[in-house]
C-alpha cells in the first residue's frame, strides 16, 4: 500500500529550498503507473513512485514542470506532518 500522504520540496538550480507543499493521495494512477498525488487546491498533482521518485503534472495550461522537486513520506506520527496527531485543530 502506498503512503496517503507527502511533503514536497521544491528547490531552485542551487538546491535551496523554496517551497514545501503537502499532498494526499488521490484515487488516480499517472503515466507511469504509480499514484497520483495532489495538494488540497489541485493544482499540484505529482505521480509519486515507490523509490519516492516524482513527477509533477500539469494540472492546467501554461505550466512549466519543476525539475528540482524532493519526496517525502509523512507518517501518522510525524511531528512536521500539520495534520498529525500533534497538530492542533483551527
């Protein structure tokens, strides 16, 4: 089973981080096969393998793909995850 939930770095050239973004899985399968995940908005959609390779897909017209973009698996009990058990209700 694949994990339900990620956290996204995007980077620029230099590997800095500039954007994290987390995603749920949805019911969907990408080019490759593997689940499609995406942010609450839907505009990010990446296809996440199981060696946490990712691909991002363009969810509408004039997107440019980022080749700078890390995986990471968020557990039920990860402190960083903002809807883990730590996380307070708004």
């Amino acid at each position: 089973m694949s994990p339900v939930r990620y956290e996204l770095m995007f980077s620029d050239d230099t590997g800095s981080a500039q954007d994290v973004v987390i995603v749920e899985r949805t019911s969907a399968k990408g080019p490759g096969g593997h689940p499609v995940y995406a942010d609450p908005t839907g505009i990010i959609r990446a296809e996440i393998s199981d060696h946490n390779e990712v691909r991002i897909l363009a969810s509408g017209g004039h997107q440019a793909p980022t080749q700078h973009v890390l995986a990471r698996r968020l557990t039920a009990t990860d402190p960083n995850d903002p809807a883990g058990p730590s996380a307070s209700a708004a």
